[in-house]
C-alpha cells in the first residue's frame, strides 16, 4: 500500500511481574509486564476520535530482552488486533522478528555494515526506527507517538500534517512539534517540590519554556524543546539526521540540536496537543537526577567541540533558552553539586543511607565524565554521514517491497 503519513508508536515490555527485571536486560521508565495489559489498547482505540485518518500506523514491539521478544510480538500483534474490531485505521506490528528481515536484506544487498544503525534496544535507537519504518514504506511524513497517550482532537491529524513539508515565513517547515497535556488537561508541570529542586530547577525553567513557546501566540514558532511522543518529521529531515545512540536519555530534545545543527528548524505548534497518561515513574529520584545530569553534560560538550563545516549550523546555549538552555551552560556543574548535596541529606534524614551515597557518587562521575573530554560533535558528523548514505542506499525497489511484505496492515 501507498503510504504518506505513517504514525509509529513504540511500545516497551518486560518480563513477567513474577519474574522482574534480570542483569542485562535494557531499562526504560515503565515498560509493561506481559502478564499485564498496559496501555497500548487504550491508545490505539483513541484513535478511533481522528477524522479522515489518512494515516498508517505501525507499533513497534519493544523488548527489555531478546529472550522474551517473540512473546512480546505475539502480545503486541493480540492488541492491535482488539483495536481493529472498533478503529478503521490500518495498523501493523515491528518487531526483532521483523528487524532481522531488513538486516538479511542489508547482507544480501552488501550492505551490512549499516546493521549496527538499526537496533531496537534503548530509546534513540528505538525512536530511528520509529523513522526507518515510514521510510521502508516510502512515507513522506513520520508521526512519532507514545503507548502512553490518548487522542482527544478529531483535527489531531490535520494540523499535525498542515504544516509539515511547507514554507513558513519563508523557512521549509521540515519538523513540528506538538505537546502533552497532562491528565489534568493543563500544560504547566505541577509536581510536589523539595528544597533539592530549588538548586536544580529544571521544573521551573521547563513551565517558564512551556508558557512562552506553548501557551503564548502566535501558534507556530520555532521551539527550543520537543516531546518525544509527539513529533512529526518530514522525510526531508529524517533521511539526514538520526538521532544520536550516545545519549542516554533525552532523545528528542537531542535530536533537536542534532537537527539545528544541520540546518533544520523545528517548529512548535500550540494547537497540537495530545494527553500524556503514563504509569507512575518507578525509578528512584537519584537515578532520574543523574540520567539528567550525564544527558545535558553529553549536549553541552556536543555544543562546546563544534567545528565550522560546510552545511552545518553552529550553535549556543542561549538557542535553547530557557529549557534546555539552562541545564547547557558553565554553571551546570555547581547545580549538580548544590542539589546533590541538599538530596543527599534529604535521604540521610529518612534513614536512606544507600541513596544518599549514590546521589553523592552522581558528582563523582560527572567529574570523571568531564576529565575524560569526550568529543560527541565529532561523532555527531561521522554518525550523519552514515545515517544519510544507509537512507539513500535503502531508498530503492528492493527495500520498499520489504516494507511492505513486512507490514501488513
């Protein structure tokens, strides 16, 4: 089938609850155990609300370990065909079982040293393929969604694709990004505060970005930030530009850079919302500070080993205010330390001795990160040219007759 607008929607699983989490297996926030329903089936009979779905979806089966990833197919293929019996949009599944097709087909085609691009473990290499598809099928739009998400406006898919593909001000709109609603169905972020997050006010910069760029007209603008579950990439961009596996979390923001940085801009749309609904977090609140802490130190060494290239884009912190621009600058290091320590104290104070040491031995590695003076731009370029030439390379019959006896929607 011809397609134009293809929508993906990663959806992760785990182990059984009785089973657990097991050394080696890949972590996510809140991937579902497969004796549980989670909430893909909810998301996908949301759909149902869009008028005129001129749109492809493809949910792709995310497992924390190859050892469950046929069961995790199977479970995924039983939900979208519940989903089938009350929505009419066509829907396929992708899974390891589907990725090792298109990695034979880059062996036969002499051409595997690509494969290493394509792998559905961690989240940039899993929101690639949630690009790689739409290209496999020829679409000129990808829509990137969450399995934790609702739709609630019938016009979702009109003004995701209104703009995408055209001029703006004289600018080729090559990416939009829309926004969460939270289940409140307010915009701001509205979390219990500590004192910690006085000295790492990654809250307070985040509202202060969502008023200005969100709430405030005019209805597009160019955005310093991007939700993961709720973007739309032209072809354009997504051919030239991967996100980055180096990053450790926080790859829609990055891909943002990554974008900018090439010559791409991305525009924020303050009337494509979508409802944010997912589990509650499970992760302690040391890990979460930490992962933040070594994803805006990878972004900002990224800014900082800039060269001048030809077709490239240098940018500054300041492109990115207030959020993440914040967290890019000289004094993210003494955030860490303030906050750190104000935490670290607060798990002393209720008895937490364990995680009052790892919050304590965040700082101690995001120096040993500093002193090792990575070079991510570098691999930034190298990676691109990569990305870009496998694009071109499976641009061809061969690959879209893949995609299409792959997914069978």
């Amino acid at each position: 089938m011809g397609v134009k607008n293809c929508m993906v929607i990663p959806s992760y699983w785990a182990r059984e609850s009785r089973v657990g989490w097991q050394p080696g297996d890949a972590v996510y926030d809140h991937p579902i155990p497969l004796d549980q329903e989670g909430t893909l089936l909810r998301a996908l009979k949301s759909l149902g609300i869009l008028k005129n779905p001129d749109v492809a979806v493809v949910v792709l089966a995310v497992p924390t370990s190859d050892e469950i990833a046929d069961a995790v197919e199977r479970k995924v293929q039983a939900i979208i065909d519940e989903a089938r019996k009350t929505c009419g949009v066509p829907m396929a599944a992708f899974g390891v079982s589907h990725l090792r097709k298109v990695h034979q087909v880059l062996d036969d085609a002499g051409i595997a040293t690509y494969k290493p691009l394509l792998q559905l473990r961690g989240y940039p290499n899993v929101r690639n393929l949630c690009v790689f598809v739409p290209h496999l099928l020829g679409a000129e739009v990808a829509i990137l969604i969450d399995d934790d998400e609702v739709f609630e406006d019938p016009d979702f898919l009109k003004k995701a694709t209104e703009f995408i593909g055209k001029p703006y001000q004289g600018t080729p709109v090559r990416g939009v990004a829309g926004y969460y609603l939270q289940a409140n169905g307010e915009v701001l972020l509205n979390r219990p505060r500590e004192p910690w997050m006085e000295a790492w006010d990654q809250l307070d910069r985040m509202n202060e970005a969502f008023d200005r760029f969100i709430l405030q007209p005019p209805r597009l603008k160019e955005t310093p930030f991007v939700f993961g579950g709720n973007m739309v990439i032209h072809r354009e961009l997504f051919t030239r530009v991967p996100f980055d596996p180096q990053v450790p979390r926080g790859e829609d923001i990055d891909f943002l850079m990554n974008a900018k940085m090439f010559g791409f801009r991305f525009f924020l749309d303050n009337t494509l919302a979508i409802k944010h609904l997912p589990p509650p977090k499970s992760h302690p609140v040391w890990r979460r500070l930490r992962e933040d802490v070594f994803r805006f130190l990878f972004e900002r060494e990224k800014i900082r080993k800039q060269k001048k290239l030809d077709g490239m884009v240098t940018v500054t912190p300041e492109d990115f205010d207030t959020y993440p621009g914040a967290f890019l600058k000289d004094d993210l290091e003494k955030k860490v330390e303030k906050a750190s320590r104000i935490l670290a104290d607060i798990y002393k104070s209720s008895g937490d001795e364990e995680g009052a040491r790892e919050v304590l031995m965040t700082v101690t590695l995001m120096r040993e990160a500093i002193s090792e003076n990575p070079d991510p731009f570098e691999a930034l370029v190298s990676l691109q040219r990569q990305w870009h030439t496998m694009m071109r390379a499976t641009d061809c019959g061969v690959f879209r007759e893949l995609g299409n006896s792959l997914l069978r929607f």
